[in-house]
C-alpha cells in the first residue's frame, strides 16, 4: 500500500520570504499523480497545487511550486512571497493512476504559521 | 465552490443516537470519498465508493456504514455514537482515474456529540 509522510508537523515562515515543505511517498508504481491541498482556519479543503508523476516538468501555480524528484520520491512544495492568508494546514496526497476509482492517500499534514 | 454538496453543515446529537449525512458529488463524478478530521488532527480515510460499488475501506468502525445510491449520492451512517465520534467529515468526489484530476471537497459535516 502507498504512504505519504510529512516529517515537519508544524513550520514557520516571515510574512514575504520563502518556505518549503517537505513530502515523502512510498510506491512501486510508476504512473500517479500528486496533490497539495491547503486547510485554512476555515477547515476547507483547497487544492493548491497537482503534479502527474510521468512529467518531468515541475508544476508552478502563481506563488506555488513543487520540487518534484520522482527517483527520491520527494514532492516539496514552495511557497514563494508567503502571506498571512497562507497560514494554514498543508496536505500531501498521493493518487495511483492505474486504475479506475483510485483512492486518495494523504499524508498527516504540515502546519504553516506566517509571522508578520 | 467545488460543488461537492454536504448536509447538514452541523449536526448536535447525544451520545447513542443515529445520524446519517449526506454528500452529493460534483455533476459527473463518480467516485465519492468520506473522511474523518477530529480536531487539529488530519484526515482519516474512512470509505470510497466508485459508481455505486464500495472500493476500499478504512479504518471506519463498525457502527459506521455508508453507501452511494443510483443517482451518485451518498450517505454515511453513524450509529450508537460515542463522544469521540465529534469531529469533522469530509465527502469528496473525483471522475474515474485516466484524468489528472483531484478530490473535489464539500465543507464538511461538523458532528458534536454531547
């Protein structure tokens, strides 16, 4: 079964500077795709960010980019020019694209605080 | 809005009752997805549907049982309920595999057991 880890449970970050937070997974299949979601205080869930693992090509989304490293089965995301109103809980997802009706695997989250 | 539908958004009830919420996914998606957030903590996989037909399971306990009906929608039943049952749940939807495509999240059934 795959796992998703996130070995930093709670990071801070200065209002305008750079954060990166770190996701692990663990699979032996080769086609999946992975996801950030944020969780603000509102406790919705917020897609931020998706990566497919067959393109080589980091995904960017505005201010949000990965690094991912499909050997190291590493996927970080960076946070560029950090907000307030990004202050909140961060979700790695994991997604086999193998078959149909694949589950979602998220990992235990990252709380991001940012300090004005 | 994801359009993922949840009702109801609060839900107060004692301790040996029944609930049942409801999830009704994004027009077209066929998988639907249940999860439980207790506070600060994160999202426990409870159960995933795919076009009516139960996927995986959980760790979803024994007085919980959930189904998706013909028209998508779903339903995740809790019975004889405890206090530790009070948290947060979470119905997503997504079309089949073969898309890049992610969970699509409603706003949650806070559940408070008193």
């Amino acid at each position: 079964a795959q796992t998703v880890t996130q070995s930093q449970p709670e990071m801070s970050v200065q209002e305008a500077e750079t954060v990166t937070l770190s996701c692990t997974y663990d699979t032996s299949e080769s086609d999946y795709y992975l996801f950030w979601y944020k969780q603000p205080p509102s406790r919705q869930m917020i897609l931020v960010i998706r990566q497919e693992a067959y393109k080589q090509q980091n995904a960017t989304e505005n201010r949000f980019s990965v690094n991912f490293q499909k050997a190291a089965k590493s996927f970080s995301l960076k946070i560029s020019d950090s907000q307030l109103g990004d202050a909140a809980m961060y979700f790695c997802a994991y997604r086999s694209a193998l078959n149909y009706g694949q589950n979602f695997v998220f990992g235990p989250g990252t709380r991001l605080s940012v300090l004005p | 809005d994801s359009g993922v539908t949840q009702t109801p958004k609060h839900l107060i009830t004692a301790t040996g009752q029944r609930v049942t919420l409801r999830c009704s996914p994004r027009s077209g998606d066929l998988s639907v997805y249940w999860y439980q957030q207790s506070l600060d903590q994160g999202l426990q996989f409870l159960i995933h549907y795919y076009n009516g037909e139960e996927r995986a399971k959980g760790n979803i306990l024994e007085r919980f049982s959930a189904q998706q009906f013909p028209d998508l929608h779903s339903e995740l039943n809790l019975s004889s309920l405890e206090l530790g049952d009070s948290a947060l749940y979470f119905c997503a939807s997504s079309v089949a595999t073969g898309f890049s495509t992610e969970a699509f999240f409603g706003q949650g059934t806070r559940l408070t057991v008193v």
